[in-house]
C-alpha cells in the first residue's frame, strides 16, 4: 500500500483474466486456500511486463512507515512487508493476507510509480483525479479480491466493508 497513482487503464475483466493467469503460474488454480507468503517467496513472478526476479524481505516495524510495498528495480521486484504483518499473515490474520494479496496484485500489475506519480494522495485511497480503472490502487484491490486466494481474506473484506 502506498500513494495511488496512475496506471494503464484496464477494465475488471482484464483484470479478472490477469489473476486467473497468475493463479496458474503459482500453480494453485484449484486451491480455494492459497498461501500467499510462499507465492511471494518464489524466486520469480509473472507480470503483465514479462517474467521478473522477486524477492521477499521482512522488514524490522520500526524501519518502515506502511504495511507493504513493492519496490520495483531493474528486471527485479521486491516486496518489502512489516515484520509484524509477515507473522500475523503466517498466523492467519485476514488483513494480513490481503496486505500481502495486495502488494502481489501491484508487483503484476504495475512497474512503480516512478513515471505518473501524483502526490496528494494518502494512504491507499483512491484520489478523485483518478478514474477507478487508470488507478494502481483500485487495480491492486480489484486483483486482490479476483485473485480470490483466499476465501477467508474475501470475508474478512466484506466484514470490514459492512463495518464502514
Ligand atoms: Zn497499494
């Protein structure tokens, strides 16, 4: 999660065709039940842009400012997560594990943020100069919930929505 910013346009069933694909390089297109931490310690990923290196850093809570990210270098992403989500995720917190869908939907989707950034925008709300479909962040929720990895994350979502 970080400032929303502007990305190639893609419509939800895009979207939706993109996750299915990621499903079956991660090989678990029949897993109701995906355990995203192993997704995102495979040594490669899939993305829209070509296969690309991952890697998977635990970060100590006082050395980073947000949840996740996905720092994106030059053929290699890195996915960069607060220690104390990495246990909750390892644990089974919902919200954890959307953190982590979250943060996969970004490293597929998008190369970073470094070619439209618009500051003004906070946390990972969606700000109103953006339309739904050009914005990284609706993208990555969109995934995220597409990807369907988990169907605990999914109700965790909705809880959380119906408590909004
Ligand atoms: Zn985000």
């Amino acid at each position: 999660m970080a400032d929303d910013y502007k990305v190639k346009p893609r419509t939800d069933e895009e979207i939706r065709a993109i996750a299915k694909r990621q499903r079956k390089y991660f090989c678990v297109e029949r897993q109701s039940l995906v355990d995203i931490r192993r997704c995102l310690m495979t040594p490669t990923v899939w993305t829209v842009f070509g296969e690309k290196s991952l890697s998977y850093k635990i970060v100590d809570d006082r050395e980073i400012d947000v949840d996740g990210r996905a720092v994106y270098g030059d053929g290699s992403i890195t996915v960069e997560i607060k220690s104390t989500v990495n246990d909750n995720a390892q644990f089974g917190f919902g919200r954890d594990r959307q953190t982590l869908a979250h943060e996969l939907a970004h490293v597929t989707l998008h190369e970073g943020p470094t070619m439209s950034r618009q500051s003004g925008a906070v946390g990972n709300k969606i700000p109103k100069y953006l339309r739904p479909f050009e914005s990284a962040e609706h993208q990555a929720n969109w995934e995220q919930v597409s990807l369907r990895l988990l169907r605990s994350c999914i109700r965790s979502i909705s809880r959380w929505r119906s408590q909004q």
